[in-house]
C-alpha cells in the first residue's frame, strides 16, 4: 500500500475534531463490549470536575459544533485515557493513531477467536452447515462484485 502524500491524511486516520472523537467512541470500549455513549462520556467529565452535555458532545460528533473549547478538549481527551494532544498536534495524533490501530486489531483478533470457539461448540453436522452458509455467502459476495 502506498504512503499517502504528505499533507493528506492517511485513510484509516481521522483529520476532524468529530471523526477522531467518533474513532474514540468506536475504538476505545471494552473488547466485545457496547459502544461507550455520550451520556457516560459527559458522567466522566463531571468525575473530572469538568461541564459537559451530552447533546453538545453529540453535536461535536456530528460536526454541528467543530470548535470545543480548549477545556472542554482537554477533559474530552481525559475521559477516553488519552492526551488532549490527539486533537491538536499532529505528532500526538499519528501516536494515539497508531496505538488505536493496534487496539483495533486486538478486537478483531478477540472477535474471532470468539467465533471459533463457538464454532468449535457446534457438533459435526451443525459445523458442515455453517460452512456451507458461509460458502453461499461468499459466492454471493463475489457474484454481487462481478
């Protein structure tokens, strides 16, 4: 894969204050576990001292609102664990980029080895069936891509 230019984001790395807090939001929760909210992000600024709705912090992620104030980065940043860095210097950014990418992997790889261990659960008959669903999908798949 080539390298993007330089200026130009990379594909998988976010250049908007509500791409890189909906990366957060995507990336940082429990492996197997349900998407944080907006209303457990605003509890956990208030933890922090900070002011926060979660209708601003939805704003935010829909780009309605795309200038926070620096207090309200900085305790953003606080309440998913990471430097308020990542969304204003770019050395910080490529930094907790690639530390999301590497938990991004994490869940997949826990993902998959959940389904084989489902899988391997199956009793013989049951596992030739869902190969064979899985081969019709992929058939499918590939026919829809043709």
């Amino acid at each position: 894969m080539a390298s993007p230019d330089p200026g130009t984001s990379s594909p998988k790395r976010p250049d908007t204050f509500a791409a890189k807090l909906n990366r957060l939001f995507d990336v940082l929760r429990p492996a197997g576990g349900k998407p944080v909210t907006t209303r457990e992000i605003a509890r956990r600024v208030t933890e922090q001292g900070g002011s926060i709705s979660p209708a601003y912090i939805s704003e935010l992620r829909n780009g309605v609102k795309t200038n926070p104030g620096m207090e309200h980065v900085k305790y953003l940043a606080a309440a998913f664990g990471i430097s308020a860095g990542y969304f204003t210097d770019p050395d910080v950014a490529d930094r907790v980029d690639g530390e999301l990418e590497r938990l991004e992997e994490h869940h997949r790889s826990s993902r998959l080895v959940e389904l084989a261990e489902r899988t391997a659960s199956l009793d013989a008959s049951d596992r030739v069936a869902l190969a064979a669903l899985v081969d019709q999908y992929l058939q499918d798949r590939d026919d829809r891509s043709s």
